[in-house]
C-alpha cells in the first residue's frame, strides 16, 4: 500500500470520514494535518496529529496524509510521499469551486488524482462537475461516485469501519451491506492507481 493524501480546501465533503473508513477498514495508519479535525482523538493508537506550525511531516509508508481545508507547505510534504491524490467533493455548486482551487494547486505534481464525489444524489450533477474540473485541467478526470447514505456517518460517528458494521450479522449488518461493497470498490481503485507508481 501506497500513502494516500486527502485534500480538498472545502470544509464538510468528507475528507476526514474517508480517512477513518480507509484506516478502520484496510490497515492504513494516519497523519492528520487539520487543527480542528478529530481523526487523532477517535484513533488514537493509529493516527498521529501533526501540529499547524510544524514544518515538516514524517516519513511514512502504508499512511492516508488527512489535510484540513487550507493550503499549506505540508501539503507539498505529504503529496511528495503520496502515491495518489483523493480530493473528495460534493457536486453542488459552492463545493465545486473549492474543489476547483484544489485542482489548480495541485495539478502540477506527478501524482494521479482521484476525484471521489460525495453524498451524491443526481449523477448528472456529477458529470456536470467532471466537465468543469476536465475544462480547467485540460485532462480526463475519474470520478467515484459515493451515494447519498448515512451508513458512513453513523460508522464515523460509532468510530467503526463499515466492514465492520456490515459483518455483525442480522438487519443491523444488512443495512450496512451496500456501503460496504461501495467502500470496498474504493479500496480496489485506489489500489489500482497506487500500483501503477
């Protein structure tokens, strides 16, 4: 496994609960580099919190690099120990064009980036995302598409990996069975980019 950077300069489109699904479920460790995220506090004996004035990041390997909603030199730091680029996002309108300053900051690094729209409720307005970030990029773009589900809340908010929660069995363990499989299908793309580097 590869180290993975999350980022997105927009707050709220689940950078943090992609990262603890990745951790809980597939054995990465964690970096968070965000003064106001939680992932440290919820796991403790796997993430390690890096402080806003350090200046630089550990060496790492097998680590999901949790960036908060900024632009900062350790986001160069982490990028340049990354094996792909996650920037997660929220087709509406508002986080489109966060997610827009995010591609231009990091367009230049020779690292694949993979676009994972979030709580998605109408795909068009995904594919309408896909061409806006294509125009300004000037590049094709791969956009995974993660439904509109409380399954990942509740699992953050339980601090337990779907994987989990899907394998307790019985109507509870049902109701977890599709976010499981989606989180699963992510896991395996994400190791199809890490793999080719």
């Amino acid at each position: 496994m590869a180290n993975i950077t999350i980022c997105n300069f927009k707050g709220g489109v689940g950078k943090s609960l992609l990262a603890h699904q990745l951790i809980t479920s597939f054995g990465y460790r964690g970096i968070e580099i965000d003064p106001y995220g939680s992932l440290a506090d919820r796991l403790p004996e796997r993430v390690e919190k890096v402080d806003i004035t350090a200046t630089t990041l550990p060496q790492v390997e097998n680590t999901i690099f949790d960036f908060g909603g900024f632009d900062d030199r350790k986001l160069d730091l982490a990028i340049e120990q990354s094996g792909l680029i996650l920037v997660p996002f929220i087709p509406t309108l508002e986080s489109v064009q966060g997610t827009a300053d995010t591609l231009l900051r990091i367009k230049g690094f020779e690292v694949p980036i993979l676009l994972v729209a979030n709580m998605v409720q109408k795909p068009e307005d995904v594919q309408d995302a896909k061409f806006v970030f294509e125009d300004l990029l000037q590049t094709e773009l791969e956009i995974f598409q993660i439904p509109l589900s409380i399954a990942f809340q509740t699992a953050i908010n339980e601090n337990r990996s779907i994987l989990e929660l899907a394998d307790q069995g019985g109507i509870k363990g049902f109701a977890y069975r599709k976010a499981k499989g989606i989180l699963e299908e992510l896991h395996s793309l994400i190791q199809s980019y890490t793999q080719i580097t």
